[in-house]
C-alpha cells in the first residue's frame, strides 16, 4: 500500500508540474506578436504633467511636454521609443491659428505635433478651470501607425 501511496503521489506532482509549467519559447514569441498587433490597434495611452502650456487671446496656442508615464498595461517598443525621443527633444503642440471649437465643456484644438524630426497632425481636447487655472487636456496624434494618446494635467 505505500508503494502505492508514493507512485500516486509521485504521478500526481508530475502531472501537476508538467500542466502548470512556463510557457514555451514559441508560446512567448505569439504573445509577443499579438500584443504587438493589439498595441496597433488599441491606443496607447500615456500621462504627463506640463509646465509649458501657452494661451493667445484666451485660446491654446501652444503646450510643451518633457516626460511621459506609460500606462500600466502598455508595455513594449512603443513606450520605449517615445521616452527615447522625449529624451532627445521635448514633445510641442503647435495650434499657430487659433482655431478651437467648443464641444459642451471642453474645447478642441486641431494642430501639429512636433517630436524630434517627426511631424503629425494632432487633436488636443482640453478644458480650463476658471477660478483655479487647471488645465486637463486629452492630446491625440499618429506615431509610426500607432494612435498615441497623452493625458496632460498642468496649471495656467
């Protein structure tokens, strides 16, 4: 009955072992790739804070970015590259003329991104606390076909 006992118990931590072990090496590199398709597809999403942010005539005429959090469940090549090039250069929302529209309670400026040598069209939705100064702004731009998204939180 004890031999018994030991070849069952022995049996059981291997299957245990054997069904619970790390992913193989092929298993990994699909991940990989499927969260790198998925990063395509979903936005990146990224936080600052700006010290730099420019009125004209009470509308958004400029705001600059220095640093940027990656979101939690952003991870990858994505995130690096865009700290690498923050790292270099700083990240500056161009709106030369001024042109916003006001969607309830927040504004929308269409402009240019400018990061390092790249250049994209941009959308920043923002808002402005009047009695406090707080600006929240939601920045939207194409990064080597990639939707990127910075949350901006700063003070006017």
């Amino acid at each position: 009955m004890k031999n018994f006992l030991k070849v069952l118990f022995v049996t059981s931590i291997s299957v245990v072992l054997v069904s619970c072990g790390g992913n193989s090496a092929s298993e990994e590199a699909a991940k990989e790739t499927s969260l790198d398709s998925q990063i395509g597809v979903k936005e990146g999403a990224f936080y600052a804070i700006s010290e730099n942010i420019e009125l004209s005539e009470h509308k958004l005429k400029e705001i600059a970015i220095h640093t940027v959090d990656c979101d939690a469940e952003l991870t990858g090549l994505i995130c690096e590259e865009l700290r690498g090039l923050l790292e270099v250069d700083h990240l500056l929302f161009v709106n030369e003329d001024l042109i916003e529209k006001s969607k309830g309670s927040y504004k929308v400026a269409e402009g240019e991104v400018l990061l390092g040598g790249i250049h994209s069209h941009g959308t920043l939705r923002y808002s402005v606390a009047v009695d406090s100064g707080e600006f929240l702004g939601e920045l939207t731009f194409q990064l080597k076909d990639k939707e990127i998204v910075v949350y901006i939180k700063g003070m006017i």
